[in-house]
C-alpha cells in the first residue's frame, strides 16, 4: 500500500469534506435566504466532485440544473 497522496487525493478529500459541510449547514439552517446560499456552495462542491472524479460531464450537469432551479 502506497502512502502517497497526490494531488488528485487531495482534491477528492477537499471536495467531499465541502459536500459534506454544506449538506449539514443546509439541514441546521432555519433561515431560507442562508439555504439558498449553502444550497449554491453545496451544488458547487457537488460540481467539484463530480469532475475530479473523472465525471466532468455529470459535474456539468449539476451546475446546469443548480443554477436554473428556483430557489
């Protein structure tokens, strides 16, 4: 087993810990103005994630359809 991390390990861990800190700030936030702001970095951290995963096309996806639903 290899203890190196590269740059494309780094960029997954970085992406998903966004994931997941903006999916918990958006379940404890009340006020829908700061959801509809957490909701925006949780569509782009699912957007970063998507493409460093080797999955641009779905990554462009996310940001088309977070970007057009109304909020």
């Amino acid at each position: 087993m290899n203890a190196d991390m590269t740059l494309d390990d780094v960029l997954v861990a970085a992406s998903l810990l966004l994931v997941t800190a903006a999916a918990t700030a958006a379940v404890l936030n009340r006020d829908p103005a700061r959801q509809a702001v957490v909701l925006s970095l949780l569509g782009l951290g699912l957007a970063t994630a998507f493409t460093v995963l080797q999955a641009p096309d779905v990554g462009l996806s996310q940001l088309g359809v977070g970007s057009a639903s109304p909020r």
